[in-house]
C-alpha cells in the first residue's frame, strides 16, 4: 500500500495537529493512570477503601456536570474548550507535587484535585468528541476514530512504561509534574489548528434544561444508541471496580514494583494498539454492530486470569488476559464511537455525547466506590474475579438489541433539530 494512502487524514495539517495534541495529552493521562494512585499507595499509605474513594473523585465529574456540559458545550466553539480545559488540567496537576514537597499534601488534597481534575475532563471529553465530525467530515470518521486510537493506543503502552520508572527514581508526586507538561502542551498544539468553526447559531427560547432534555430524548429514540450505552454502563462499572483493585493486587500480592506494574499496563497497551490497528478491517469483515458486542464478549474472560496468579510468572501469563482485554476494548469504541457520530445530527454532537458519557461513565464513581468496599470485604483477588464476571456479562443489551446484525455505518448527512419535535433526527 503506498505511504500516502496508509498515512490518509495525516497528511493535513490540521488533523496532525489534532494528532499530536492527543498523543501530549494522552501521555499525561497514562502517566497519571499510574502515578495518582501510587501517591495514595506509596507516599500517603492509603487504605483500599481511600483509593476507591480516589477512583471516584476522579470520576465523579460525569455525574454532577455530564449532562449540562453537552448543552453548555453545544453553544460554544470546540476547540477553545479543550484548549481552555487542557491548560486548567495542567495547573490542578501541578499543585500536586508542589503541596508534596512543601509538606502539605494529604490524601484529601488528593481527593480534592482528582475532582477538579475530573470535572474539567468532562467539558474536555465532550469538545473532543463532538470537534471530531467537524474537523474530518463524517464520510472519515471511522478512519479518524481508528488514528486516534491507535495513538492512544501507543501512549498507553509507552505511558506507564516511562511512569513506572520515574515513579521509582523521582517519587510518584514528582512523576506528575510530566503529566502536568503533557496536557498543557497538548491545549498549545490545539490552539495552532487553522481550521475554524462556525459558531453555533443562537437558538431562540434555548434553556439548559430544555436542551438537556433534547439530547436525552434522541438517545432514547435511537434503539441503538440505547443499547450501546446501557452495555457501556455495565462494562464500565465492573471495569473500574476490577481497575481498582489491581494496582493494589500488583503491588501488594503479586509483589511487583512500580517498574513492573508498569510493564503489565504497557502489555494492556500493546493489546489496545493491536485492537487500534484491527478495529476497522474488523468492523469491515464482522459488522459494525456485531464487533461492538463480539469483541468483549472474547477478551473479557481472560481477566479472570489475575486474580489466580502468585508472585512469579504467572503474573505474566494473566497479563496476556489483560491485554486481551484492552485489544477488545479499543475495537469496541472505535466502532461505537463511529456509530454515535453518524447518527447524531451537528446541532446534537454536545448533548448526545455528554448524555453518553453521563449514562455510560455515571456508575464510574459507584465502581470505584463498590472496588474500595470490596477489597476491604472480600480481598483484592475476590474483587478481580467480580469484576471479570461483570465485564463478560455487559455484552447482554448489545445482543438484544438493532446491533447483532447491523452491518454497516450511515453516512448520510443529519440535519440539526429544529427548536420543535426533532422529526428529521428520528432515525434509527
């Protein structure tokens, strides 16, 4: 294949940029994916219940601004959001090892950045998906959708395998100071984006709640979409519950050191980059629909590996589960995340997918939480085998729904919804 057609949306200037600015500021989070709980862990002494309260902080965000961040966000331009949310990211991050070595941090200065860092994610996370259709056009969705993962993809194997030596040789709240530079170099790189975009025109009686409901009622006449974020709600939930866990699993009863965990995380990004690169001849060959719910369905099991291995070589052998896991993962999104755009119209993009990010990511926090409860109740090995079982189960509603046999994306053009009943949007 020649270079140009393998390099495709990479060879505008704008999307590069968009490009690079997500490897940035996905650096920083995969370091920070690793080093935040690591504070807790090894510099604060915090208990399980303290770091699944920490997971929560994290994501606490989407519930208390998930769904008025999509109407605030469709009334504004995208891109100065995620630079303006990039750089406040990066400034939370800072205090963190600044409060460290002036002898004030404590683990609720911890609780407390998490959530502030949490919610400015969620206006960054909707911007970022709704700035996406705009900037490719919706005929190249499902080929930007598959860059970026790929590039999300390389940071998670690269992220927690440099983190996990810096945690070693600086200390984990010196290691943010680099998640810290990723994303405020990531707001810089997308601030050099030409392309401009038009602003949202005013619409006339516009209300937040009115527009809140707006998006909630095209998801709900949307069977697909429907399913889709009833099986992310489920997946997520037990995903974080088991995610909390594992470091403490790692560190505590595998007996692995920071470099270690970060080896195992860097296999889970091995499988993501994997799935990044399979997503799209997969969805080709199997169906959009059906890879959305086939994909978990054969990586999820393996994760009920970890919690049956001892400190030794079997921890490698569970990795392999874990990054079966993440190749999974990373095709169902990409294909999903395909989906959810076509199908939702322009004046739609903020609402729709902060209402899929409120539905989808809103049990988050509940997960951290029950991950906490469960690890002080049952152990951390006892809380790998719940949440692997959770996982599998999530791929319940896809099945049941438009998604077993949907075959291929529709491409065509939605109109914006008009102030009244959004007829021309009802389309499943």
């Amino acid at each position: 294949m020649p270079m140009a057609s393998r390099l495709g949306l990479l060879r505008t200037r704008d999307f590069g940029r968009f490009f690079a600015a997500t490897a940035l500021g996905q650096w920083g989070d995969r370091i920070l994916f690793l080093a935040l709980p690591l504070v807790a862990i090894t510099a604060l002494g915090a208990d399980e219940f303290q770091v699944g309260l920490l997971t929560a902080m994290t994501t606490a965000g989407s519930l208390l601004v998930g769904l008025p961040a999509g109407a605030w966000v469709d009334r504004m331009r995208k891109r100065p959001v995620m630079i303006s949310t990039d750089l406040a990211r990066a400034l939370a991050l800072l205090t963190i090892p600044l409060a460290w070595w002036a002898g004030l941090l404590t683990i609720w200065w911890l609780h407390a950045v998490a959530l502030v860092h949490g919610v400015l994610t969620v206006f960054f996370d909707v911007a970022y998906a709704s700035y996406l259709p705009h900037l490719v056009g919706r005929d190249r969705l499902m080929e930007g959708n598959a860059k970026l993962s790929a590039i999300r993809s390389v940071t998670s194997i690269g992220g927690p395998g440099l983190a996990g030596p810096l945690v070693g040789l600086a200390g984990a709240p010196a290691t943010l100071l680099v998640s810290s530079a990723g994303m405020a170099l990531s707001g810089l790189l997308a601030a050099g984006i030409r392309k401009r975009e038009q602003k949202p025109e005013p619409r006339e009686h516009s209300r937040l709640i009115r527009d809140v409901k707006e998006g909630l009622r095209f998801v709900r006449e949307q069977p697909a979409l429907r399913a889709v974020l009833l099986g992310d709600a489920i997946f997520n939930l037990f995903l974080v519950l088991y995610q909390t866990m594992l470091l403490v699993f790692l560190e505590r009863e595998a007996g692995l050191e920071p470099f270690g965990i970060g080896l195992v995380l860097s296999g889970m990004g091995c499988g993501a980059l994997l799935g990044a690169l399979l997503a799209t001849r997969l969805a080709q060959r199997i169906g959009q629909g059906r890879v959305i719910w086939l994909a978990p369905l054969l990586t999820c099991p393996p994760t009920a590996l970890m919690p049956l291995t001892r400190p030794g070589w079997s921890v490698a052998v569970a990795a392999l589960g874990l990054s079966a896991l993440s190749m999974g993962g990373v095709v169902r999104v990409v294909a999903q995340s395909s989906l959810q755009q076509a199908l939702t119209p322009d004046g739609l993009l903020g609402r729709v997918s902060a209402t899929a990010r409120f539905v989808s990511w809103g049990g988050i926090p509940l997960g951290g939480l029950l991950g906490g409860a469960s690890g002080e109740a049952f152990g951390a090995a006892g809380t790998l085998g719940i949440g692997a079982a959770g996982m599998t189960l999530s791929v319940l509603p896809n099945v049941m729904s438009p998604l077993r046999t949907l075959r291929a994306l529709p491409v065509e053009h939605l109109p914006s919804p008009s102030p009244g009943p959004h007829s021309e949007a009802r389309r499943g």
